[in-house]
C-alpha cells in the first residue's frame, strides 16, 4: 500500500500473464476434445 505504482506495474504484467496462460488453457482444451472426437 505504500507503492501503489509497483502494485499497478505488477497487475498489469500479472494480467498479461493471465491472459496469456487463458489463450494456452483454452488450446489445451480444444486439442483433448478434438482428440476424443477422433479416438472416439
């Protein structure tokens, strides 16, 4: 609370993180569903 600048710079790196590891979750899971569409 005594650097609310840091704390700014580190939600917004933490942010960009976020949305990263969403985009990687979201591939993960088309990839398993298209793989039981196709083993299944």
């Amino acid at each position: 609370m005594e650097q609310p600048k840091g704390d700014y710079s580190f939600w917004t790196r933490y942010k960009h993180f976020a949305t990263t590891e969403i985009l990687l979750y979201l591939i993960m899971i088309v990839g398993i569903t298209l793989g039981i569409i196709i083993w299944g």
